[in-house]
C-alpha cells in the first residue's frame, strides 16, 4: 500500500513529538507548516512551509495541533483557519497507547506515548492528550482539548471543550470541567468547575487575577 503523507501545523512541541507517532512504513512525513516567516527560514531537521503547501499536496492528511497555556482559547480558530475539509484530518496515536475496549477517539486527535484510554472513554475532535495521562473509563474528553502529560482523569469526569489541564493533575471522579477552562500544572480538583474558569493548586481553587 502507498504510504500516506503527512503535514503537521504549526512547528511547535506538540508537532515535534507527534514525530514520534509516526510508523515509517504507513506515512511519509513532508514537513510543518507555520505562519512564522523565521520558522520557515532557519534551518530546522524538518522543512518549514508557509500553507501553500497545502495545495501543492491536495492528497495529503494534517495533524492541527497548535495550542498552550497561552492560547488555547484560539485553538479552534487556529484550526478552522486551514480551512481543510474534514476528510484531510487524521488521527495519530503513539504505538505504546493503552486502547480499552469501546473508546471513541474523534478526528484530528494526538495521543502521546503511555497514554492509557480505559472502558468507554470518549475523545472528542481536535484533542491533544500528552504522555502518560490516564483517561478512565466512561470520562468524556470535549472538542479542542489540551490534556498535559501525567494527568488521570477518573472514572465518568467530563471535561468541557476548549479547556487546558496541566501537567501532573488529578481529577476526581464523576466531575465536570466547564468549557474554556485551564487547570494549572499538578492540581487536585475535587469538585465541579463552571466555565471559563482559571483555577490551580491542591484542591484546585480559583486563580485570583493580578
């Protein structure tokens, strides 16, 4: 069979290690593609194209995986922004993932080395799940996603869409994460969150702004 090929946006850490997804004998990688005129002029392993090169390869899958602390609240704009059809959206699972049984993972998803997905998970579209997290079973995983690495999510949590959970937290079992909602790095979060909501620490309270 052809190997299919493959484009990652943008040229960032998630893209990076989503290199490492990748079987040599399913697909052949292009490159990146950034808007940073710097990224697409300085030597990197990969080669760095602006979004022309979406048309020169019509036939090849995108891995969207752009998204940080800082703006992941964009990320659906970001995304929606390549306007791709749906079809050219692919999703990339690392080989040492731990798959349950009757999980769904939605389109254009990236899960990491050591991830472990249990009974009934759902992943929704657009999701980023970084090494070593935990999604047990019956939890619900929504749209645009950033999940960080070393997080467990219990059993029937739901996290909302459009949210970022940081590294190394812990979410109790049977909550809801409203959507539009970042969780800082190593919290507890012990009960339900309403969107749009900053919280951190152990148990994980509001943020106070500065």
């Amino acid at each position: 069979m052809p190997k299919k090929k493959l484009i990652i946006f943008p040229y960032n850490g998630n893209g990076i290690e989503a290199l490492d997804c990748i079987l040599d004998q399913e697909f052949e990688f292009i490159g990146f593609i950034d808007d940073s005129i710097e990224k697409s002029n300085a030597k990197q392993t990969w080669p760095v194209f602006n979004r022309e090169i979406l048309s020169k390869y019509p036939e090849a899958f995108v891995l969207a995986v752009p998204g940080s602390p800082l703006s992941f609240l964009k990320r659906s704009e970001h995304i929606q922004s390549l306007n791709l059809s749906v079809n050219r959206f692919i999703s990339i699972v690392h080989p040492s993932a731990k798959l349950g049984r009757n999980i769904s993972i939605g389109m254009n998803c990236l899960i990491l080395a050591g991830v472990v997905l249990t009974s009934n998970a759902q992943v929704g579209n657009h999701v980023c799940i970084l090494p070593n997290t935990v999604i047990h079973h019956d939890a619900i995983i929504g749209d645009y996603t950033l999940i960080g690495s070393n997080v467990a999510v219990a059993g029937g949590a739901t996290i909302g869409r459009n949210c970022y959970i940081g590294s190394g937290t812990n979410i109790m079992n049977g909550i809801h994460i409203g959507s539009n909602t970042l969780v800082g790095l190593g919290s507890n979060v012990v009960s339900g969150v309403p969107e749009n909501s900053r919280i951190a620490g152990n148990p994980a309270k509001p943020i106070k702004s500065k």
